[in-house]
C-alpha cells in the first residue's frame, strides 16, 4: 500500500508520460495483463489508455488489472489511468523508482 505522499510522487513522474498500452473493445483479456505485466517489471510506472470502443469504466477496470497484477492504482483521469509495481529486475540494475518515505 503507497501513501497519499508516494502517490503524489507518482502522479509527477506519470505526468509525462505516453500511454504504453491500449485497451479496446475486448476489453481486459490475458493478452493484455500479460503486456502490462512486462511493461511494469521493465518500468514499474505504466500509463494506459481506454479506447473509444471500449466500453469500460477507468478506475474500475484499473482496479481490477492493479488486482490481477500485484500493482497500486495510481490515478485515472479521463480515459487514462496509471498504476504503479515495484521492479526486482530493475532494483538489480539500480534503475528503480525511489519513492519518499
């Protein structure tokens, strides 16, 4: 569990980040956890953005996924939501986020 401090910390750092993965019309499949389980062991901060054919609601679907993951729900704005994992690989290679205490 990330506190109200590392979650605005995290919120920064996802600023500017692009959308890694997209989810369309069929929704959550196993394709799609699988591709976000890759993108957050490589980069433990994960944008992802609901296309217009998906009819699914963001901070629903971003929980689950976070669930399903072992992430933490960051935040959901608008089609978009950002979740957060921390990385063994990448604390390995010194390349992790550091979050405040």
């Amino acid at each position: 569990m990330i506190t109200s401090k590392q979650r605005s910390f995290l919120k920064s750092l996802a600023h500017n980040l692009d959308p890694i993965v997209m989810i369309g019309k069929s929704g959550l499949t196993e394709n799609i956890i699988k591709e976000m389980d890759i993108c957050l062991e490589t980069r433990e901060l994960i944008k992802v953005k609901l296309q217009e054919g998906a009819d699914l609601d963001p901070k629903e679907t971003a929980n689950i996924a976070a669930e399903k993951l072992g992430a933490e729900f960051v935040q959901a704005i608008g089609r978009k939501f950002v979740l957060y994992r921390y990385s063994k690989s990448q604390a390995k290679e010194g390349k992790q986020i550091v979050l405040p205490k």
